[in-house]
C-alpha cells in the first residue's frame, strides 16, 4: 500500500468517526429536547411560544455553548492545520444538525414538513425559522468541509482570500438577520411573520461564491 493510499484510508476512517460522533450527539440532543417538549409542550410544540423560566432558559444557552464547544473539540483533535479544522468543525456540525432533525423526525414524528417553524438557536437572541434553513446551511457546510478536505490530501494549503471573508461575513449578517429580527414571535410570545427567504437565499449565495472563489485561488496559488 503506498502512501497515497494509506493518507486516504485515513481520511476515510477519521470522517466516519467523526460522523459517528456528531450523528451520536445529535441523537443525545434531540433526546433533550423530547423531554423539554414533553414538559412544556405536551399538546404539541408550536407557535405562539410559550416562555420558559429565566433559569431554565440560562441552561438552555450553556448547553448550547457547551454542544458547539464539544464540536469544536473534536475538529481540533483531528485537525492539523486551521482551516482543516474548520473544515472539520463544518462537518461536524452539519451532520449534527441534519441528524438531530432526523433523530426528532424519528421520535416523536416532528417536524411534520421541513417548512415547520422551530427555534434554531438562543445566542444572543433567539433564532426561529423553518426547519429547511438550517437543513439547506448544514448541507452546505458539509458539501464546503469535504471539498476543503479533499484539497488538503491533494496537497493544497487552504487559505480562503479576503474578498471571501467579506463575502461570507455579508451572508451571515443576512442569514443572521432573517432568523433574529421576529423579536415579538421569539420573546413576546406572538405568531411569527413571514420567513424571508430572499434573505437566506441570498446569503447562501454569497457563501458558495466565496467558497468558488477561494477554490479557485487556492487550487491556482497553493499547491504545498
């Protein structure tokens, strides 16, 4: 087996750990939210929301810290350059999410469609949205990873441009806005307005063109 082989088996190895991983924590953290659910909303979970405690929502918020920390631990631990670990932080939390939306599709048979409305996430305000914007980003955060995986068994060294960080920052900022500007629907217990859609799109936009750009640049510049 020469070394190509042996770098790529692994590769191979390390990503299926990985996702092992993230699909076990997905399923650990859907489990939680089974039984918030079941406390909270025993007829169902929807919208209007109804209002935890101030300390129940603070445990909320650190065991959310504490699940991206877990992320991040592991793709520092198999990562051996910085964007390879970014690159693993990607596909860890893509997985993640995807499968804690599987795993709660398993268990208790929600969401019904992926156009149903859920809380996303609570840092700094909370986040709501339909259950296919964070689907659409974890699919591409793992479709980026692996690409920039790949790049690095080629021989690449990974080094996104500034034009790229700018663009990814402004896409953010859009995404971002979308799912926090309902203030009323995620802390004053009222229906949510409309999605906006136009403003996720958008974003993932600009996150695919900052991606080609940055490959391009790369696969062009960096050959190590």
């Amino acid at each position: 087996m020469n070394h190509t082989s042996v770098n790529r088996g692994n590769l191979i190895r390390t990503l299926i750990w990985v996702a092992i991983f993230s699909i076990s924590m997905a399923f650990i953290e859907s489990a939680v939210v089974v039984y918030l659910r079941a406390i909270f909303y025993p007829e169902g979970f929807a919208f209007p929301l109804k209002l935890e405690s101030d300390n129940l929502i603070g445990i909320e918020v650190l065991r959310e810290i504490a699940t991206i920390f877990i992320l991040l631990s592991i793709a520092v631990l198999v990562g051996r350059k910085l964007w390879e670990r970014f690159a693993y932080f990607l596909f860890c939390f893509g997985v993640w999410d995807i499968f804690y939306y599987v795993w709660l599709k398993t268990l208790i048979n929600w969401p019904s469609t992926i156009l149903d409305w859920d809380i996303l996430f609570l840092i700094p305000l909370p986040w709501i949205g339909p259950v296919i914007a964070p689907l659409t980003l974890s699919l591409l955060m793992i479709i980026f990873s692996l690409i920039i995986m790949y790049l690095y068994y080629k021989g690449y060294d990974f080094k996104p441009p500034l034009v790229s960080k700018i663009l990814v920052l402004a896409g953010t900022g859009l995404i971002l806005f979308s799912f926090m500007r309902d203030i009323d629907a995620a802390l004053h217990q009222a229906l949510p307005q409309p999605y906006l859609y136009g403003l996720l799109i958008t974003g993932e936009f600009l996150y695919i063109a900052a991606f080609i750009i940055s490959y391009v640049k790369n696969t062009r510049e960096h050959k190590v």
